[in-house]
C-alpha cells in the first residue's frame, strides 16, 4: 500500500516541544519533540524502555510533563489529566488496553461518556446496540457483546480497546503497539482502518515494533532511545537498515547528499 | 450491521440437563440461590433446634421474623453502602462508631436543644434531628474518603482510627450518658406496634410491589425486542415474575399474621373509645417502618449501582483504578462520594436503630462495622473489588441476623455468638474464593 504525501506546509495538528518527565530520578523522556499533521501517521519507534508510552501519556493526559509544551492546532494546549486531552479530541489506545475488566464491551466503550436517557439514566441497551455497531465494522468475529472483557481474549480485548478510540470522532488519535495481541487477520484490518482514518484527515501516532507495519503504514518515524529522540524521518527516505541502526545505535541515517 | 437476532451469551445446548436449561433460562444467578438455601437452612436448623431441645420452635413465628425484619434493617441499610467502598477496593471499620455518634447527635438534638428552642413535641424536632443526623454521618463519611483519596492514607487505617474517634467523640458529647427518650414521632422510625404500617397499608405495599415485578419483567422484554438482542423464554419469564411476586405476597401475609399484644390493644381501644370483646381484637403489625427503610434504600441504591453513571464509575474503578481515570473519571472525588454515602447511611441507621431503642448512647452499632461487612462479602461483594450487588447486601444483611437471632432464641451467650460471627465471616470470604475460582 503506498500511502501519498502528506501536505506539511500548514500549523501541525499537534506539536510537543522539549518533553521531559522523570521518576524518581530516571529521565524517562528527555527534551523530546515530535509533531503531526492532519492525514499523517507518524510511527514512533524505539526499544523497549525507550520512552515511547510515557511521551505519547504526556498527550493523552495520563501524565503531567515536569517540563515543555503542548501545542493543539497551533495554541498552546493544556493537558493536565485524560478528560482534557479528550475535550482536544485526542483519543488514546494504551499499550495496557486500559479496560475495566468487570464490564462488558460497551461499558467499557462509552466508559466516562455513557449515553443516557431522556431522565438520565444510563442507557445499557443503545450503547449495547452502538457497540455491535462499530464491532461489526472492526472485528465481525466479535460476538462476545454480553460478557466481561476478562473473559475475552487478548485480541478481542484490543478490538474493544480500538473501538474505543475511533467511536468518539477523533482527530488526534494515539495508537500504543494497537496490534500486538491481534491475529494477522485482525492485524490487517487495523492496517485498512489506520488508512482509512488517515483518508479523513485524522493525525496518528502509531507506536509500533513491526518495522514492516511501520514502513507501510507510516508517513515519518520518530526514534526514540534512553528517553531521548534520536531523530525523525520521511519513511519514503530511508530503508529498514537506516531504521534499524536508528533504534539499535541511536544514530542517524548517513545522508548521500 | 446485520439484521439478525444476536445469539444469548450462553445459549442452550441440546446435551445440558434440566436445572442447567432452567437456570440458563431464567439467568438466575446461582450464588443468589446458595444464599437463599443457606438461609432456609439457617431458619429450619434453629427451628428444629428449638422445637427439640427446648420444646418450642421459637423461629419460625410471625412473632419473630416479624423482629427479624426489624433488627436486619439497620445492619441492611448500612450494607449496601458498604458494597460500594468495597466493590472500589477499600474497607470502612468506623461504620458503627459512626452510627453511635450520629445518635448521640440526634439525641441531644431531640432531647435538650431544640425543645427550649422550639417547644417540647414540636412537630419539626423529628425531622431536624433526622436531617442532621444524616448530614452528620455524611460529613464524617466525606472527611474520611477525603483523607483516603487525597492525602492517600489507606481506608483499612483512615476508617480504623475513625473507629476510635468517632466513638469517643460520641462518649465526649454524651458524657457517657444514655440520652432518652427520643422524640414519639422519631419513635415510629424504629418500628414497634405503632411504627408500622398495619394490614392495609401491607397489602397497598405488596400490591405495588407486584406491579412493580410485573412493569419490570414486560419493560426488559420490550427493550431486548427494539435492539434485536435474544428475550428470555416467555416460561422463565413468567416464572420469574410469579416468584417475586408470590415473595412479596407471602411477606404481607406474614406481616400481617402478627397482632399487636393485647396490653397495646388495650392501650389503643381506650384511646380510641372502642369496646374490647372477650376474645380480643387482631390488630396485625404488618410491615415496620424500619423495613420499609430498608427497602427504600435497597432500591434507590440498586438504581444508582445499576442504572447511573455513578454506579457505572463505582464498578470501573474497582475493575480498574487506572483505567478508571485513564477514562476520564474523576477517582479520587468518587472516593470522596462514596464514603460519604456510605457515612450517611450510617446516619440512617442510627435513626433507625436510636429509634428502636427509644434513646441514644455512644455504645450504639458497637461491632456493627463486622456485620455490615460480613453482610457485604456474604452477599457476593469481592473484596478483590470490582463486583457486588445491593440485594446481595440485604440478603447478607438478613443472613447474619438470623443467626445472630437464632443464637439468643436457643440461648447461646454471647461469647459463643461472637466466636460463631467471627467464625463465619471468615469461612464466608473463603467461599467466595472458592465460588470464584470455579467460575473463572
Ligand atoms: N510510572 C512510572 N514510574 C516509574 N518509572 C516509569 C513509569 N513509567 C515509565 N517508567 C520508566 O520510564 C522508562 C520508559 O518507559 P516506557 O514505558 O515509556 O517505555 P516504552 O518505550 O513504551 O517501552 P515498551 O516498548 O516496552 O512499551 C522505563 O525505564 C520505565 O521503567
Ligand atoms: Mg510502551
């Protein structure tokens, strides 16, 4: 699939600039900067404890950054739990799905935005019929609507999880390795959805250590080693080896100039 | 989207055996039936017990279930608080203390100063002292879950130094003393022959409840039609609404089998003017104003478990904390709502048991705090967090109570009763492992 350039003439939908957070001393992100345009999938890649999860938090409020800038179409953004990042229409796949396992799909679909009744009560059977929805575009296999997701399997629990993140209309969507437990059925239609998304106009940070998703799905890749950005890269520039060598040796491509 | 009826979650199977399609046809949930099993086993056993060794079945009478009903409903009521801080994984011990500082608040509300201020039997000291008495337990609750949730002091050590505090607070505001009586009209909350609703006002309570039972069944039905998901067979259905209702029918019946005893008749005819024939008159008790309380309770906070987004947060969290507020949810203020829930329950109960009692000590819910928890876990709520339900509680509730009860008719004293409490609370949470093993 080659996917077409991306125009980046314009105010990137989302800056981050000079991120840095530490725990308990250790700089688990130090003075990174990244950004994204709309219709422009960005892998961000690096090995494990690199730093990957903790920057993309600093967006999806999970975290509070101890320093740097947020910046949302061009303003400043303050982000300073997961409610406001959601109010900047930043949706987030966390690499721990993070579903509430005694629920079922669609309570954890429309978890802190249920849909209610004319008298406020929450309405189980709509959300229930707007779940089957939006599963039967992402996963027809998914039939398991009345039992709590602990009872669900990794991959059906990561459809949920991604079901989540696109009902809501985002426009900054956050992918946190959105595959790992996914069959290579599963794994292809997150492919064709990330397209598809990407064809609205959605920005993604896609978060991966498949560096043939990468390269397929992928307009740039941003590198990360020991909290810090090695560098960013148009994925049409450079070769798996390039990427490799980034990740491995936090170096940057040699430039034939 | 397809058109088709979507498949139950757990289909009949041509191979399964009777009770199993019973079962998965009514969606009975089979911890509910243990607990009802349990329960008769608990009524006939201290029943025959009685009827053997002493020669009177004292048990199974109107008489005492009647008492029963009456005693379960301030453990009951402050159970279905307790399911929600143990379903978001934390623990409340100072339940109890806080019921004894809410009646000594309450008491001397009622007995020394609103009468100077507004006239002694003024009709609005009742409803003063019962407000504050709930507002009290909610302040205390809030104070509580504040610390926990903010200052992150764990609830097992928060809630036992409130058991401390609260309790001597109440001895402090009391000096010690027994505060009584109580206002008549709070009196009535308690229950007794007056505080309850009579043979009438019993059979308007059950009727609605049937209704109720009936509106419910047919409204689930039409909500699983409009979205395509599988209905019920119309048999379990019926069957199901049937019970319930013949439930509720057979408590009217047994509310209103008690008479009042003839000193109260006679008492009532005098005051009334009415001639007293030789046989006497039956004047049924019917259902205690306690128990309508309770039940009050029980459904308002079934609603809010299950039909708000507050209830929906409350299991979220105890699912999952961190997803919980990765969703937006606001956790730590829950925890403060939750406790303070939970603290003016507290406070309703202490109206119900300082009514009972027809006056207010600081002693008052001493050692409440285990059977209210007990009557949590024994009623399905996991203290790994996350599951529980409101009609569990009140069953759990009305099981402690009936062995507490059981134990004073057969004249157990009291050292072995609180060997046998503690005994089951324990063995009851090791069921629960058990059952939940199994069911994984
Ligand atoms: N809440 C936390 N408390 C303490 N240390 C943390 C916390 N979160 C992350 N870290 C540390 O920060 C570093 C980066 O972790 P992070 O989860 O961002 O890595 P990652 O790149 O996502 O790795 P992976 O590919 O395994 O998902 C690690 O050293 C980790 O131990
Ligand atoms: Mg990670």
């Amino acid at each position: 699939m080659e996917t077409e350039m991306t125009d980046r003439s314009g105010t990137p939908l989302v800056e981050l600039r000079d991120i840095s957070i530490a725990f308990g001393g250790i700089k688990a992100v130090d003075r990174v900067s990244v950004d994204l345009y709309p219709g422009e999938v960005v892998g961000v890649l690096g090995h494990n404890g690199a730093g990957k999860s903790t920057l993309i938090k600093c967006l999806s409020g999970a975290y509070q950054a101890d320093s740097g800038e947020i910046f949302v179409n061009g303003e400043k953004a303050v982000i300073k739990n997961p409610r406001d990042a959601r109010s900047y229409n930043i949706e987030t796949i966390y690499q721990t799905l993070a579903l509430a396992d005694n629920l079922d799909a669609a309570s954890n679909l429309f978890l802190g935005r249920e849909l209610v009744t004319r008298l406020g009560f929450v309405d189980d059977a709509q959300m229930e019929a707007e779940t089957r929805k939006i599963m039967y575009r992402l996963n027809p296999n998914f039939k398991n609507f009345a039992s709590p997701v602990s009872a669900l399997s990794g991959g059906q629990r990561q459809s949920v999880a991604i079901a989540r993140a696109v009902y809501f209309n985002a426009r900054i969507l956050i992918m946190d390795e959105p595959t790992a437990a996914l069959g290579p059925q599963e794994t292809k239609m997150v492919g064709e959805l990330i397209a598809e998304l990407k064809r609205q106009g959605l920005g993604i940070f896609l978060i991966s250590h498949d560096i043939h998703d990468v390269m397929e799905l992928c307009d740039r890749i941003s590198v990360m080693k020991n909290g810090q950005l090695v560098g960013t890269e148009n994925v049409a520039d450079v070769t798996d080896d390039d990427i490799l060598g980034m990740i491995i040796l936090g170096k940057k491509p040699e430039r034939v100039a | 989207m397809s058109d088709s009826v979507s498949p139950p979650a757990d289909p009949i199977k041509p191979r399964d055996g009777l009770l199993t399609r019973f079962l998965k046809a009514t969606e009975l949930d089979t911890r509910l039936i243990g607990m009802v099993g349990a329960l008769a086993l608990i009524w006939v056993g201290f029943h025959l017990y009685g009827a053997l060794v002493n020669n009177f079945g004292a048990f199974l009478t109107p008489r005492n279930l009647w008492n029963l009903s009456v005693q379960t409903s301030s453990i009951g009521i402050m159970a279905t608080g307790m399911v929600l801080v143990i379903v978001t994984r934390h623990i409340d011990l100072s339940v109890g203390s806080i019921l004894g500082f809410c009646a000594v608040v309450m008491g001397m509300l009622q007995v020394y100063i609103l009468p100077p201020i507004l006239g002694l039997g003024h009709p609005m000291i009742w409803i003063i002292a019962v407000v504050a008495g709930m507002v009290t337990g909610a302040c205390v609750g809030a104070l509580q879950g504040a610390l926990i949730a903010y200052l992150k002091i764990p609830a097992f050590i928060v809630t036992l130094g409130g058991l401390l505090v609260w309790r001597g607070t109440g001895f402090l505001i009391a000096r010690g003393e027994t505060i009584s009586p109580v206002d008549p009209t709070f009196a009535l909350l308690g229950g007794g022959p007056y505080g309850a609703i009579g043979a009438t006002g019993s059979w308007i309570v059950g009727a609605l409840a049937c209704i109720g039972i009936v509106a419910l069944s047919l409204n689930g039905r039409r909500q699983r039609r409009k979205f395509k998901f599988a209905l019920r067979p119309v048999w379990a259905d019926v069957f199901l609404a049937v019970l319930a209702c013949g439930v509720a029918i057979g408590a009217v019946l047994l509310v209103n089998s008690y008479p009042w005893p003839k000193g109260i008749v006679r008492q009532y005819a005098q005051r009334e003017g009415i001639k007293v024939p030789e046989e006497g008159i039956f004047i049924s008790h019917g259902f205690a104003i306690p128990v309508l309380i309770l039940i009050t309770v029980g459904i308002l906070m079934t609603i809010l478990m299950n039909r708000t987004r507050f209830g929906r947060y409350v299991f979220a969290i105890g699912g999952n904390p961190e997803a919980a507020e990765l969703a937006g949810i606001n956790t730590r203020m829950m925890t403060v709502k939750i406790f303070a829930m939970m603290g003016f329950l507290a406070g309703l109960s202490a109206v119900v048991a300082s009514a009972r009692l027809n006056s207010a000590t600081n002693a008052l819910g001493t050692l409440d705090e285990l059977y209210v928890i007990a009557a949590a876990v024994i009623g399905g709520t996991s203290l790994a967090g996350g599951i529980g339900t409101i009609y569990g509680a009140i069953l759990g509730a009305l099981v402690m109570q009936s062995l507490q009860t059981g134990m004073v008719l057969i004249g157990f004293d009291a050292a072995i009763q609180q060997v046998v409490v503690g005994s089951v609370l324990v063995l009851a949470v090791y069921l629960d492992i058990l059952y939940r093993g199994k069911s994984k």
